[in-house]
C-alpha cells in the first residue's frame, strides 16, 4: 500500500475479464484531471476468495499501464474489508477523488456511496467504446448541495474542455423557486470566474423529476456523463421500493453516471 498522498482516481476492480473497460475509464478521466490512478480489490471479509491471487491481478494490471503508458503513475490497493469500511482508506489514506465502479454492482456499493465524501462515477462495463466525457448533463433542484454537483460539472469543464448543458427544475412553490434561481446564479458565477461557457435550460419538472427529465435529455442527446445528486433523507420505503439514483443508474444503459452525495461534506478536487 503506498504512502503518497497524491490525490487519485479509484478503479474498483473484480477480477475479471471487464475490468479492462472501468481501468480505461480511469486512465482517460486520471489524465484529463491530472491525477494519479489506483487500482483496488476490496474482498469482504465473509468471502474467502484467493487474496494473493488478487493481489497478482492488481500487479498484472499496474505493470501493463506502466509498460503502456509510463507517464501516468500507477498505485494498486487490497482491502480486506466490506464496502462501507473501504470508504475511509480509500478516501482518507488513499486520496481518492472519484471512485469508478461498475453500474451492475450499485446495490453493493450503495451504502458505501451514502458514506463517501467523494462521487462514485458508475460505468456500464460492457460499454464497447470509451467515453470522451465531451458532452455533460446536470440536473439543478433546489438543494442548496446541488452545488457539489455543479462544481463537479466545472471541473469536467475545466479539465477535460466538457460542454456543460445545465437542466434547472421547474417548481411551483416561491421558496422553491428561489432556491432554483440561486443556485443558477451560484452555477454563473462560477463559470464565469474560470470564463467556462454553460448552457442553462429551464425543465419541464419540479426538483423531485428533474433527475428523470435530465436522463431522458442525455440519453436523447447522446451525452457522454450525467451528474446527478443523491437522495438527501433515506426512509425504510425508500430502501424497499428503491432510491431515485439506484432507478437512474439502471436504466441509465451505456450512460456513465456520476452520483454526488449530499449526506457528507463533499472533499474537493485540489489544481
């Protein structure tokens, strides 16, 4: 395990044949940013799956990105623990500033993710083609934590020259339309003290559609990410029926998704 304290892009890996796609993903987004890129296997601790052979795999893979592309430095990590626990050595030991995992395993992750100060970037692994992360959605209610989601989208602006096409809810209620309209004046300022161009939009739906209404506008569009926040109050039902991300995610197909969590102070991306 090493001891930097670069700031890093997190691929969860598993073993198999798909992690080439999600370790790709993490090369394209550690360049575009400007980060180091590690490489993890978390074995629950219930699972008694061979660790040295993980271990192997995890080396395998750092020396193919060293060979390949010797520029980018390369970190792996193994731990031995569930999901949840993974969170603190990964963010707080690790410096990891995004973690990629595949869209199937969300359910797995999921606790995690309502843990992590950092976003979860949920990938498709059966994706054909890598995405260049060129065209971006974000969808902004009313939470005043939208503006994680909008410094995330300024980042991808900064660093990888994204195209930001903002979608604003559309609510009825005054408070709520205020909270709207600050946070796109919040979103304008930004951009403009980096002179970033945004694109804003008004939605057709309140602050608890807007997610929706942005995933059909980006599947429609062909965008290349969606920035979504997380649910901020979580209720039994919500875990039963299923949380507002986890249906986004699902049906968000080849769509890369990156979830924010509103729950915890959120670290930021240092320049």
């Amino acid at each position: 395990m090493t001891e930097s304290k670069e700031q890093k892009i997190a691929v969860l890996t598993e073993n198999a044949d798909s992690d080439k796609n999600l370790i790709l993903h993490g090369i394209k987004l550690a360049a575009a940013f400007q980060k180091e890129v590690c490489f993890v296997f978390v074995q629950q601790k219930k699972r008694h799956d061979d660790s040295e052979l993980a271990k192997t795999v995890l080396e395998g893979y750092r020396k193919i990105v060293n060979r390949d592309i010797p520029s980018l430095r390369v970190h792996t990590v193994f731990l031995n623990e569930d999901p949840v626990k993974a969170i603190h050595p990964l963010v707080d030991e690790q410096e990891a500033i995004l973690i990629i995992a595949r869209q199937a395993l969300y359910r797995k992750w999921s606790r995690a993710v309502r843990h992590s100060p950092v976003p979860f970037l949920f990938i498709n692994e059966k994706q054909t083609t890598i995405s260049d992360y060129k065209k971006v959605i974000l969808p902004v209610d009313l939470r005043k934590e939208s503006r994680d989601a909008i410094l995330w989208a300024s980042y991808f602006a900064r660093f990888n020259r994204s195209g930001i096409n903002a979608i604003a809810a559309s609510d009825k209620a005054r408070e709520n339309k205020k909270s709207i309209q600050k946070n796109i004046l919040w979103l304008k300022k930004l951009f403009s003290t980096f002179n970033l161009g945004i694109k804003v939009f008004k939605g057709s739906t309140n602050s608890l559609e807007i997610h929706f209404e942005a995933l059909d506008l980006a599947k429609s569009s062909k965008a290349d990410l969606i920035i979504i926040l997380g649910s901020s109050y979580i209720s039994i039902i919500d875990l039963i029926v299923g949380l507002p991300e986890n249906k986004i995610i699902k049906d968000a197909g080849e769509l890369p998704v990156l979830l924010i969590n509103p729950r915890k102070d959120m670290y930021m991306l240092c320049d």
